[in-house]
C-alpha cells in the first residue's frame, strides 16, 4: 500500500465527486490507461476505483466516485464523510482493461464508467488511431467529465444525455478494437454486439456454477496443507490457517487476491480472466483434490 494525502475533493457531476490523491513519500507507483486501485476508507472498507488522471502525473493520482444509493458504506463514506487533508492508503495500481495496440478504437461508457476509459481516450488519440466515443447517461449533469471530453475531442465524442442508443446501429470496422465500461445492462449489450468486446466489471456476472466440494491447499513455501471445506471459500480458508492472502472486493472483479497455482486445476469463479498458472481464491475454487499454491 501507499500513503496519500486528499488533496482536493470536488464535485463533478450529480452526485459525483473526484478526488486528487497527493503521494506523501515521494512518487506513486506508474499506471497505465485503464488501471485501477484500491482505496483503504478509514471505516475498514477497501473500494476499487479507476485512475482518471494523467499517467503522466506520479505525483498524484485522480478518481471519481459516484454515490451509490444502495451503497453498503463505501461511496457513501466517500461523499459524506472525507474531507480534504486526510490520509488514506492506496494500493499499486491493477490493470485488467489494459489498451491494445490498434488502428481504431471504439469507446462505449455508461455513467461512472467514463472513468477508465477517460486516459485511455486520450492515450488512443496521441497514438494517431481513429478514435470514438459513445458516452452515455441518465442526464447530461449525471455524466462526469463530459463536457471536458466534448471540448477535447469535437465529433469524436456522441453524448446520450437520455439513456444509452441501441449498441446495434453501432459498427467497429476491421482493426478496431471496442472497449466498455458502465452498468451491468450495458456490458451485456456490448457483448451481444461485439463478441470481442473488452470490457471492465466492478460487479460481478450472475452465473451458476456446480456445486462446492472440498479440496486441500498446499502452500508450498511453508509446507502447510490447508484443508478448504465445501462451505468456505478458498480465501477465507487460507486466512484462517494464518497464511494471509490479500483482499478487496471478495467478488472476483478487483485481482487483489490474485496468487500463483504450481499444481492441480483450478475452477476460475472470477470476472477478470485469470492469467496462466494464476487464480483468485476468493471465489475460485478447484476441480482438483488438491492444488499446490505459491504460498
Ligand atoms: S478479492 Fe477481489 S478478486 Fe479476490
């Protein structure tokens, strides 16, 4: 983790804010369009959040946070209790929605979701490729940064101030590659549209799976068998045998969890797409009796 400092917090659209998060020992960690980190709330919550600043800057680090009306004590401690000057840790930034090298990009973003996808617009056109941007919302004050967007692309960029358009009257020519952030409808709709689709979930898919069975973890550093019953998650079971592993979400979108399988096979659970010899155990769990983990 990393110390920061609440620099400044502002409003920057209907219940919205965005907050500079000011290194205070020296740089933070670099990032790239698309990344994002974990915020340490002083009540005990860890949230995710995209970086929506400059990469450039590693001074400080920029978010927005949208005030969730279901909110479980995140957003909502965000808006009504943080206050300039505060310290707050951070973690390294995560990048599971990393920009591809391509000829064309096309950028859909519903709400909140403009935030990743606010550096990466600006990175896809210092590449020279050809750029677009369908930034959709309930209502044009509910929609950050699009009128700086606006102003910084011209026709590049189509608002819906009323709702997203139909995905389908949508088209993403040969080398173009399409990239999605927002509610849950709407990657599902992109999705339907565009099978190769890239898109980032802070929430995750509703899906079955079979049911939980019991296996064992070996950590291989310690030479520790963990025994993980059919009703605790791989995660909570490693915790308990005090072989701490590392969480935010404990839903499979955020890759704090992430560690390295040596041996067996998982079941990946989780809404990121684990990376070879990778699970996250804390929806994860495995269709082998045993796996053997880097722990
Ligand atoms: S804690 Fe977020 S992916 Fe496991």
């Amino acid at each position: 983790m990393q110390k920061t400092l609440l620099e400044r917090i502002e409003r920057v659209a209907d219940d919205v804010v965005s907050l500079v998060l000011r290194g205070d020992e020296g740089q933070l960690a670099p990032w790239e369009p698309g990344a994002h980190i974990d915020l340490a709330l002083p009540n005990w919550l860890t949230r995710q959040y995209s970086l929506c600043g400059d990469p450039g800057d590693l001074a400080a680090h920029r978010i927005a946070v949208r005030l969730d009306p279901l909110s479980r004590g995140g957003s909502e401690y965000v808006h009504l209790h943080l206050r300039p000057g505060r310290t707050l840790e951070v973690s390294l930034p995560r990048n599971h929605f990393p920009l591809r090298p391509a000829a064309g990009y096309l950028f859909l973003a519903g709400g909140i979701g403009i935030t990743p996808i606010v550096p990466m617009m600006r990175a896809a056109v210092a590449s020279g490729a050809d750029v677009s941007l369908v930034y959709a919302g309930r209502s044009a004050s509910s929609m950050p940064f699009a009128a700086d967007l606006a102003a910084a692309y011209g026709d590049r960029v189509r608002l819906f101030d009323r709702g997203r358009p139909d995905l389908a009257t949508l088209t993403a020519g040969p080398g173009t590659e399409v990239y999605c952030c927002g509610p849950a409808s709407m990657l599902d709709a992109a999705e339907a549209v565009f099978p190769r689709v890239h898109v980032e979930r802070f929430q995750p898919v509703r899906r079955t799976f079979g049911p939980d069975t019991a296996f064992e973890a070996g950590c291989a550093r310690s030479g520790v068998t963990v025994p993980v019953p059919a009703d605790e998650s791989l995660l909570d079971a490693l915790n308990h045998a005090g072989r701490r592993v590392p969480s935010a979400c404990r839903e499979g979108v955020c890759g704090s969890c992430q560690v390295s399988v040596l041996d067996g096979e998982p079941e990946h659970r989780d809404d990121i797409g684990a990376p070879a010899g990778r699970m996250y155990p804390c929806v994860s769990r495995s269709r082998s009796p045993r796996l053997v983990l880097d722990l």
